[in-house]
C-alpha cells in the first residue's frame, strides 16, 4: 500500500474517514457547497483530521484520499491555513505578475498539498530543530518547498493560484490530467472565484505551452478553461492568437525548402507520419497533432529505442531479453538488405539468418512480430505469395522519399496504416522536429525556417500567465430562503477619513450577507462590516456609513426596502489613524513599480528587470541588451536619462 505519510512517526487512527480521491470536490461531497467561498472552505476542513502535532502555532489538516481500492493506493491532502501576520511577506507576487495588485490583501491564504513521497513535515527540520520549537520554520519550508504533486494556494476571498503539478514524470504515482481533474473539482466545489496558474510545464525537454498550442491552439492547461491571462514583455491577447494562428499554419513544404540538406531527419520524420496518417499533412499544426494523437493511441512500451530495436516487439510475451530481439532484428534487416529490396521468402530469410543466430524460436518470434514495422529508416514489408501461399519479406527505404507539389509528403508505395512506430520513438521524432525549427536559431546555428517561426514561437512562451474564472462575481440578486432569512450581496466604497477622497482602486468582490427578514439597515450594516472586516486585513476597523444611492434610516426594515436584483454598495472607510495609508493592497501604497519598458510592458509581470538610477523607472533587462546569464550592474541608466546627460553643459 503506497501511503503518503505527512506526520513521520505519528500514524492515523483505525476508524478514521477516508475519501474518494475521483469524487472529492464533485457537489455535495464530501460536504454540500452552498455558501461562500469562505463559508465552503470552513465546511470542509470541519471533517479534515487537525495535525496540530505537525505545524504547531499554524491550524493544518489532512484528508486521506483513496486512489485505487485494487491495488490500495492512498494520498494525503495536506491543508495549511496561513494567517497574514505568519506570512514572510504581506504581499502576494503572483497577484502582481497576473494583474490582481489592485486587490486588498486578504486575512488568511489556504494552503492545499499533495506532497510527495519525499516531502514531510518532519524532513523539513534540521537535527538541531524540533517541530514544537519551530512550527513556522515547519509552515514556511512545507508550503515553499519545490516537488509536491500538487500546490495551491486560495485567498480568503476566492482568488487563488496554482503552483504546481507533478505528474509521472517526476516520480508521482498519478498522472498529471489526474492531478489536473481534482484540482479544477476543488475549485468548482469550494466555489473559487479566480484562479491563475504559471505555465512552466515540460514535456521531454520541450516547453509544453509550445507544444500543445502548436498541436491543439491551446495551452495544455485550456483543457480545463484556463485560458491567456497575460502576457510577459508586452505581450497581449490579440498577439498571442496570432501567434498561434501563424505557427499552426506553417506550410511543411515551406519548411522542407527552408530545412535544406541540413534537415535531412526530420524530412525522414515528415515522409513517416504522412505514411502513417489517414489524411494529408498539410502544416505544421497538422503534423503536430496527428504525432501528438499517435502519442496518446500507442501503447507505452520500456524497450531502448535505437536503430535496429523496435519496441512494439515487446508488446506481446517475450521471453528473450531485449538484447537478443534487438540482435535478431538486426541479423534480419541486414539478411533483408543483402536481397538488395527484393521479396524473399520467409525460409530464406529464416536460413540466412541462422549463420548468427542458432536459437530459431527466437527466429520465428522477430519475424512474426517484424511484418508492417518500421525498423531505423527501413519499412519490413511482409505479405503472402498469392501463387506459392509462402510468406514473403522486403525492405523499403522510407527515407527516399518525395515531396509532392502540393504539399503532401508521400513514399513511393502506400504505405499508410502498414507501418507503426513505438511511443519512444514517437517522443524522439516529435524532439528532433521541435528543436530543429525552434532551438537552432536560439544556438545561434541559423537554421531556423525563419524571423516569423522564430518570432511567433517567442509570443507563445511569453505568455505563460494563465487564468480560470470559476464563478466569478457573486450574482447581486435578493431572494428568500428558509426559515425566513434572505441573501444580500454587497460590496464596499473606501472613502480617506483624513483627505475625504474616495479610493479609486477598484471595489472588491461581492460578498454574500444573510439576515433575518425583520433586519434593519443598521443591522446590514453590522454584518457588512464583520464579513468584510473577516475577510480583508486593511478593513479590521472598517465602518460603514452608508448605502450608495439609498436614502434611508438605519431603523427601516432592509426586507421590502431594497427590490430584487439590486447590488448593494456600502461607502465607508478605516477609522484606525493612518490606516488608509497602509500597505493594504497586493500591489502596495503607491501602486508598485513604475514599469515603462520599450515592449510595451507598463507593469511588474514576473521577468528580470532594472532601475534606472536617474529616473527609477524600471526595464526588463533582456529589453535593455543584458543578457538573462549575466550579473545585473549596480548602477544602470536608461536610454532617456542618458541623453539628458549628455546634453547637459560640462562643469567649469
């Protein structure tokens, strides 16, 4: 049984709940989410197990989930409430980097964790330490260690960020898309308003925005709606379709003619999958989605690839080692070759074969797995002498092959379906195509097809800022509920108590206030101010004083008052002195940064940047011809603030 021990040495009770890991999230399990975001996440750590002896001084839980029931397999769902005076920093730079700064810093962030096997509590204190004496240290290093199965972490208030996945790749026991799937049910239950992610996934050494968006238009994550959210240096929603649009359409003829005899590969690799594919493979986009759907129907096979070792052969029973088959396949092919592409029968092939290798059951077993495959650049055709009813085998060069007119790369036979290949070698060819037009220009080799391949492919991984909105907004609408109660959705105005000027940040979200039906103004009034004051940490002394575009008493009755379908905003402000003028936003009191780069970029968007000493306006520093591996100089001046300098008169 794989279980992923959080706690070290402490183990759970017998008799304590387990949860299935497939349906945690979905509606109504393993609680009803009917309230607030808040309110959902309450209700769910009240059947979490308190592991008060893991993070003392910070409230964590865990959830055992069940993966498989046959063979068992369980994970733990780590929870970690984080309250804002435990933070290293009030503020949250994902917020930033995705355009949130104008957002209030929230009371608390919610932590929750699928740690890996590797991770526990107890392994993030050094010998000198304990828990008990270091329960921050213990909070601080389990939610900012790398290599959890999954990390994310939602504000009080409904935003949240993903931080990571990881998959079977990287040593998980579940697959990323499983990971993926309880992750958006998290978010769908506990009734998440937005969520971003940083999409800095690989796949074999390929960034995987690129590779799924060339293949499918989309980032790997847009299977579960994530979509653009921003881009890094300038890079906009209109700039990114495009982008993709361009690379999708790239004609492969255009890149044949581009490749040259440099590119000898990967036309081998282009005449193999349209030799494989139903349908003419016109572009780009079309040779990377049919390889990228071959991936997902090709069973996984552990065989080495190499030249003359192909790995359907040990898709079936096979008592050899892959030594021995990949030898016989090799004796084979050569045996082929030496026919000089004729059709010979199977007895012949079988005879010459056996100079090298005595053991003919090994024999018979390559040769009836070997019909129909490709083996290196050769195709072993099999097929049945309609006249003598003897098996026959040939080579073809599948490398020989040409490239018609219109763009269709074809073999001088039909060679279709007749010819598979294994996954391994699938992933290989798919890597030598994606470095050969997107890598070699970046090596400085100059055979990249061109400025627009190069340029579009640029725009896609600089937009690595992907987001979700799951609800959103709460709906500003009235309506009675059981027991004589109604919802009210509310938001709040800041008015500066000292300057008397409004706040021009945005407001925050809506949040839902339950009163009885005889509740008045003034009782609204209370409960706005306790839900906002609960929520966010500038507003702990939040008072509001009154109802935008209501005239009205604080004695009326708020039921009958306020028609159905109506968003009530509260004005108010922060009576603690000064308390306006706190860093009370993600972005900080005077906005942040002053971002003001020459691509276009007007905010922090997560990429190295730097000062100018003169006028502190800040520049990406790959925008500013300094390159990503080398030191950022202490003393940097713009382009602007040098001019002026220059033209300023020398001193006597």
């Amino acid at each position: 049984m794989s279980h992923w021990d959080l706690m070290g040495c402490k183990k759970r009770k017998r008799g304590e709940r387990v949860f299935r890991f497939k349906s945690f999230g979905e509606s109504g399990y393993p609680v009803d989410f009917n309230g607030s975001f808040l309110e959902n996440v309450k209700a769910l750590l009240e059947l979490g197990q308190s592991e008060s002896g893991s993070c003392v001084g910070v409230p964590c839980w865990s959830f055992e989930l069940e993966i498989n029931c046959q063979p068992p397999l369980h994970v733990l769902l780590y929870v970690i409430e984080e309250p804002i005076e435990a933070s290293l920093s009030h503020h949250c730079k994902h917020c930033l980097y995705v355009g949130w700064g104008q957002h209030l810093i929230c009371n608390k962030k919610y932590h929750f964790l699928l740690l890996s096997k590797d991770i526990t509590p107890a392994s993030l204190i050094s010998k000198d330490d304990s828990i008990d004496a270091n329960p921050m240290k213990v909070k601080c290093n389990l939610t900012e260690a790398h290599g959890h199965t999954m990390h994310g972490v939602f504000h009080s208030n409904g935003f949240g960020h993903l931080m990571c996945i990881n998959g079977l790749e990287s040593g998980s026991d579940l697959p990323g898309f499983q990971i993926m799937d309880f992750w958006d049910r998290l978010c769908t239950g506990l009734k998440a308003r937005k969520v971003s992610l940083n999409d800095a996934s690989y796949k074999r050494g390929m960034e995987l925005r690129l590779l799924h968006g060339l293949a499918y238009g989309e980032p790997w994550f847009g299977r579960w709606g994530y979509r653009f959210g921003r881009g890094s240096f300038g890079v906009t929603l209109p700039m990114y379709k495009k982008a993709i649009e361009a690379i999708q359409g790239m004609p492969l003829t255009l890149l044949i003619h581009h490749l040259g005899s440099s590119g000898h590969d990967v036309l081998l690799i282009f005449s193999r999958y349209q030799s494989l594919s139903d349908r003419t493979l016109v572009s780009l986009g079309d040779l990377f989605h049919f390889m990228s759907e071959l991936v997902n129907r090709v069973p996984r096979s552990n065989f080495v690839d190499s030249y003359y070792s192909p790995g359907f052969l040990l898709e079936t029973a096979c008592r050899w080692s892959p030594k021995r088959v990949e030898m016989a396949t090799r004796v084979i092919v050569e045996a082929l070759k030496s026919a000089e592409f004729r059709w010979v029968s199977r007895q012949e092939v079988r005879d010459a074969a056996r100079a090298y290798i005595g053991d003919t059951g090994l024999l018979d077993f390559v040769l009836k797995s070997l019909g129909n495959h490709v083996v290196g650049k050769y195709l072993v055709r099999r097929s049945l002498n309609p006249v003598t009813k003897v098996l026959e085998y040939c080579l073809e060069d599948v490398s020989k092959a040409s490239v018609e007119s219109e763009g269709s790369v074809t073999s001088s036979s039909n060679l279709r379906t007749r010819s598979k290949v294994t996954r391994v070698q699938l992933m290989k060819d798919m890597f030598c195509v994606y470095k050969h037009i997107f890598k070699e220009r970046e090596q400085g080799n100059g055979t990249c097809i061109s400025d627009n391949v190069s340029l579009a492919a640029r725009i896609i991984l600089d937009s690595r800022y992907l987001i979700k909105e799951y609800t959103g907004d709460l709906p500003s609408k009235l309506e009675l509920g059981l027991g004589g109660k109604f919802k009210l959705f509310c938001t709040v105005l800041l008015r500066d108590a000292v300057r008397c000027e409004w706040k021009t940040k945005p407001m925050p979200p809506d949040e839902c206030v339950v009163l009885k039906e005889n509740a008045t103004v003034n009782e609204l009034k209370v409960e706005v101010e306790r839900t906002f004051r609960e929520l966010y940490w500038g507003l702990k002394s939040f008072v509001a004083e009154s109802v935008v575009n209501l005239n009205t008493s604080g004695s009326e009755m708020v039921f009958g008052l306020v028609e159905v379908g109506r968003r009530l905003v509260f004005e108010g402000s922060v009576r603690e002195q000064g308390a306006t003028g706190q860093d009370v936003y993600e972005c900080g009191p005077d906005g942040g940064r002053v971002v003001d780069c020459a691509c276009g970029a007007k905010e922090d968007d997560g990429e190295r940047m730097i000062a100018c000493a003169v006028c502190e306006v800040w520049q990406h520093t790959w925008c500013v011809q300094i390159p990503n591996g080398e030191e950022v100089p202490g003393i940097f001046l713009c382009k602007r603030c040098e001019q002026v300098i220059m033209v300023l008169p020398s001193l006597p």
